[in-house]
C-alpha cells in the first residue's frame, strides 16, 4: 500500500464550511482526513483529494449518471460510498443536496454500537 495524500486545505476548508449547517454531523478523523458521522454511522468524508458520500442505491445510480465512482481504497470497494464528482464539488446548492440524501439514508440505519 502506498502512503496516502493529504486532502488541500482548500478541499479541507470546503468539507467543514459545507457540512458546518448540517447540526447533527459529528465531525471526527479516520486514517487523517476529515469525515462526519451522523449515530456513529460514517455518511461522509475526504480521501486524498476526493469527497467521499455514502448513498442508497436508488441514488448511487442516480449520482452515476452525473459522473460519480464507487470508492475503492486500498482496490476494494466500500459498498454504498461513492467519490462525488467534480461538479457536484463546485455546485454548492447540489452538494448540500446530495449530503442532506446522505444524511437521510444514514439516519434511517440502526445506530452503530460504541465499542
């Protein structure tokens, strides 16, 4: 496994002033980079210079159609996450809209258990 890149500031900046509306995210860090949970579920986060966002499947298939790829770390697949495409990264308005499906579908699941 090569080492991972840090995410830019800038991306950084983005993530936290993005989600900063959304009070039920709670923010924490996985493996270094910046990411949101909503009970203990993790719905969204950033990995090297991408914007991760975990979706149903109806709406994976959807954000498909708009240029978006599954999430492979380390060449496997994380089952209902997905890397946002660029021009859901630069459309602010779409971007809180994909993040509020994203809470939306985490929210439903059962609360993960603290260990």
């Amino acid at each position: 496994m090569g080492k991972w890149k840090k995410s830019s500031q800038e991306l950084i900046d983005q993530f936290y002033e993005t989600l900063e509306p959304f009070e039920a995210a709670e923010m924490r860090k996985m493996f270094g980079y910046p990411c949101s949970f909503l009970n203990g579920n993790m719905f969204t986060g950033l990995h090297e210079e991408n914007w991760v966002l975990r979706l149903s499947e109806a709406d994976r298939e959807e954000i498909k159609e708009l240029g978006a790829e599954p999430f492979v770390p380390m060449g496997r697949a994380m089952k209902e996450y997905v890397l946002l495409p660029l021009s859901i990264r630069k459309d602010a308005v779409a971007l809180r809209q994909w993040i509020q499906r994203s809470i939306d579908f985490v929210g439903a699941l059962p609360p993960k258990e603290k260990k």
